[in-house]
C-alpha cells in the first residue's frame, strides 16, 4: 500500500474537513478527494462519511487511524534509527585490547565517554593479545583494537601511536635487588644479568619483551627466561607469587601492592611503552569514523 495515501487519510481524520485536509497537505481539495476514495476502493470499505461541516471517520475509519498512526510512527522510527546510523551516532564498534591496554585509565575513560555521548552505539569489547588483535582487525573480525607494540604491521593495516608511558620493573617485594635500598629504587637494566624474566609469549606479544632484550643484548646482559605467559597481567601474577621479575607499562603499577614494587628504569630513555590503535587502513564510516575521533579527542584533552 502506498504510504503516501496513508498520510492523506490521516491528514483527513485529523482535521475533520478535506479541504483544510488539502491545504495542509499542499494539493486542491478534488485530488485529495480522489485519492482518499482510491483508498476506500482499495480496501473495500468506506472509511469517512461526508456531513456538511466536513467528513467523520466511520468504524472501520476509526480502525485504520489506529493502524495508521502506529505504521507511520514506525517509518519515522525508522527514518529516526537511519539519520543515526548514517551520522555515525548509532551502530556497532568492536573494538579489542589487550590486559595492558585495557589497565591504563586512558581505556575505560574513553569507553564511558562513547557510552555517555553516543548511548546508542554498541560496543562489543574483547581482550586478547597484540597478535589475536592484529589477525581479527585484519579479518574484520574487529573494527579496531588497543595494543602496545605491534607483533607485525600488515599493510592492509595503520598503526597509530597514541601516547607513550614510561615501563617499570615489577619485582616480588622480597627480592634481593630490594634488599637495602630505598622504597622503590631506580634499577638499571644491567641488574637484570643472570635474572629470572617473566614475559609474554612472543607469537603474542613480542614487541615490548623484544625491546627489553634488544637493549639488554646491547648492554651485554643475559637475563634468563624463566616463563612465558599469554597475557601481561599473568606476569603480575607470577612475580607476586615469587616467580621472577617482569617489565610492565607504568599505568599497572597498583596490582597486588602488597607483593609486588616497582621501580623506574634508569635506562627509561631507551624503553617505554606506547598506547597503539590498530585499524583498516579504509576510510571508517559510521559508529565506527565516530569512535576513533573521540579516541583522537580523548588523546588530545
């Protein structure tokens, strides 16, 4: 049925009269009675009878006006829902990170800001390792992803430093480079020779761990690696338990205080770990073009 025929009819039942029906609708009033009659025929019923103040809605008129409203509302819903969606304020965002990422205030501040300014985008948020984020965004699995240091850059792919944050030694609080030093001292990466090292694994996430071992390389030290987990929050876990000492971006000093300390690198100059966006490099569009620039503001405030 043609909605436009609708939108006469309800422009009729509401005004009660076909020529004010017309001049609100902008036509002459023997169209407008043409086509509402087309509509009669239409339906095989009559929906108005004529009085001379104007026109009433019969039974089945009185039906059809309640069918009528409720199928216009929907289409202006609609039309409502596609306005959103084409000015990126409605949509879906999948967007991945790893533990470290995830740890920096920076994340979940941008993720409430999405949420309060555009509360109807969706965001679908999973946590995994550089080398998963990298492989997803690239099979459009995700929209877009928060790592550290790339595991590799396809070209298909852009890389985006956002910010960059120093890195710390984590170190169980009973271990001797502690041991009479001041709270928190600043070690050098010369101390970690013959070490039990704790990193991430490196199909994972090498990029970080082979920074920390090109510099130690350089400076002629050989930690020893005593384990390799999946995620950096894993390494915490393992030296709170004793296991050996880990290197972690600054914004996750605070887990288990009560079993790990941290200390600056005196070689922080050479080591550090960045905030990374990884997408297509395909113009965004949508919720999608909408959520990167308010990763871009966020940086920027």
């Amino acid at each position: 049925m043609d909605l436009r025929l609708l939108r006469y009819f309800q422009a009729v039942a509401e005004e009660g009269h076909m020529t004010r029906a017309a001049a609100r609708l902008g036509l002459q009033q023997p169209p407008l009675s043409q086509q509402i009659k087309a509509l009669e025929l239409q339906l095989g019923l009559q929906l108005f009878e004529r009085h001379p103040k104007g026109v009433r809605l019969t039974e089945a008129g009185r039906l059809l006006q309640a069918e009528v409203a409720k199928i216009l509302q929907d289409m202006a819903d609609m039309q409502q829902r596609m306005a959103r969606l084409a000015q990126g304020e409605q949509g879906r965002v999948a967007l991945g990170f790893t533990s470290s990422a995830a740890a920096h205030r920076f994340t979940p501040a941008a993720l409430r800001e999405c949420r309060r300014r555009y509360p109807a985008i969706s965001l679908e948020l999973s946590e995994a390792n550089a080398a998963d984020i990298t492989a997803a965004v690239l099979a459009h699995r995700l929209d877009c992803g928060l790592i550290r240091v790339p595991v590799s850059e396809p070209e298909e792919l852009l890389f985006e430093t956002l910010f960059r944050e120093p890195v710390l030694l984590a170190l169980p609080v009973d271990h001797p480079l502690l041991q009479g030093r001041p709270p928190q001292p600043r070690l050098s990466l010369t101390d970690l020779d013959g070490e039990a090292l704790i990193l991430a694994r490196r199909p994972g996430a090498p990029g970080l761990y082979a920074n920390l071992l090109e510099q130690c390389r350089a400076l002629g030290v050989t930690p020893r690696i005593a384990a390799e987990v999946d995620r950096m929050m894993s390494n915490l876990n393992l030296v709170a338990a004793g296991a050996g000492i880990s290197v972690v971006p600054a914004s996750m000093q605070g887990t288990h205080p009560e079993a790990i300390v941290y200390c600056p690198l005196k070689e922080a100059d050479l080591l550090d770990a960045p905030m990374t966006l990884v997408r297509r490099r395909t113009q965004p569009a949508g919720a999608v073009a909408t959520f990167l620039a308010l990763l871009a503001e966020s940086v920027a405030g």
